[in-house]
C-alpha cells in the first residue's frame, strides 16, 4: 500500500516490509500525540484563560489515576516499540541457514564483488530470485557504507576489518547501490545497482562468466 507513495523505495526484501512498519508506527505515534498535545493545549488555554484583571488562579490537583495512565500509556507504546524493533533488528542481524556467501570490496569509487563460483562484477551484483545471500565486506581505503533502499538495509564497510549484512530479493529487476558514508570528493558518483534475476537465468549468467 505504503509503497506506492513517492516517498517510498521500492519494497524488494524480505524483511523491508518489517522495517516500514516499524518506521511507520513510530510516525504514526509521534503524528498522533502532537495532534493531541496541540489540541489539549488550545483547549485549556481557551478553558483556563484569565477572565478579568483581578481574576486570580487557583491549584489544580490532577486526580491520581490520570497521572498514571499519562505515565503508564507512554511506557506502553514505548516498550512495544522496544521489542518490534528488537524482533526486526535481530531479524535483520541474523543470518538464515543456506545463504549464499559472496564478498564486497569497497574502493574509491566503486564496489568489487565476487560470487561463490570466481566470478567478479564491479558496481553490479547479479543475485537470484529468493535466495538468501549474505555479504562479507571490507574496505580497501576509507569507511563507506553499502546502502540499498529497495532492500531497507545499510552497513558500513571498515577497512581493516569485516562487515557482514544478508538478505533475500523478492522482486525481480534493477536496485540502486549507494555509499551512504561520506568517503571523499567523488562520494556521490560511487554508485552501483544489484540485478536480481529469475534462478535459472541467473545460472545461465553465471555460466556465461558475463562481467
């Protein structure tokens, strides 16, 4: 549904959907409670405004049971929060048996991947149609940060040291590659798109050894 809106990327992964309602939940909470922040206070502004020059206020004693719900809701939505996002963090973290392995090099200005099989690609990653791959990642020079927002998923890429995301394509087509950290003055034209294919034309490819 959501998807749609221009404010959207694609939805391409198994788990984007999970990190949209999240996000969504958040926005619709935070939308919510300003609304009624805003009214409540219009209201009692109107309510107890000062009606004449001599007119003075007197204590409000707030009953005890309203403290607590304004006290006990917001922990609630809080905690609910908490766990979903915890429950999709691991979701995201986790790697689920049978994926796939390849490797990402990072380099200014441009991303080296290798499957399985040797074959190499630079700034293109060809993966088949609902297989779980996972990336190791290491950088050759500075941090990068490997970002594809149809798959709702970004990790930095250190160099010295090895980084490692997954994730299952659910739609067919071409997604944009990003690097999402700053690394120098050709950041922006470090770009690259991943292609998922259909399994078999995907091993038609890759027999090919096609760059």
């Amino acid at each position: 549904m959501w998807q749609n809106l221009p404010l959207f990327p694609d939805s391409a992964s198994t788990f984007a959907g999970q990190v949209d309602g999240i996000y969504l939940f958040g926005v619709a909470v935070a939308l919510f409670f300003s609304a009624l922040i805003a009214v409540l206070v219009i209201a009692l502004a109107v309510k107890y405004r000062r009606k004449s020059a001599t007119d003075i206020g007197s204590d409000e004693h707030p009953p005890e049971i309203l403290e607590i719900v304004w006290s006990v809701v917001p922990l609630g939505i809080l905690m609910v929060m908490f766990f979903w996002g915890a429950r999709v963090f691991f979701t995201v973290r986790t790697t689920p048996p049978g994926a796939v392995e390849y490797y990402a090099v990072a380099k200014r200005w441009m991303w080296k991947f290798q499957h399985p099989s040797g074959n190499r690609e630079i700034n293109e990653l060809h993966v088949p149609l609902g297989q779980p791959v996972v990336l190791t990642m290491t950088s050759q020079d500075a941090i990068h940060s490997f970002y594809v927002p149809a798959f709702r998923l970004k990790q930095d890429v250190l160099p010295g040291r090895t980084t490692r995301l997954w994730f299952t394509a659910t739609r067919l087509g071409e997604f944009r590659l990003f690097c999402a950290e700053y690394c120098g003055s050709q950041h922006s034209h470090m770009l690259g798109r991943v292609v998922v294919m259909r399994p078999a034309e995907f091993s038609e490819w890759l027999a090919k050894g096609e760059p």
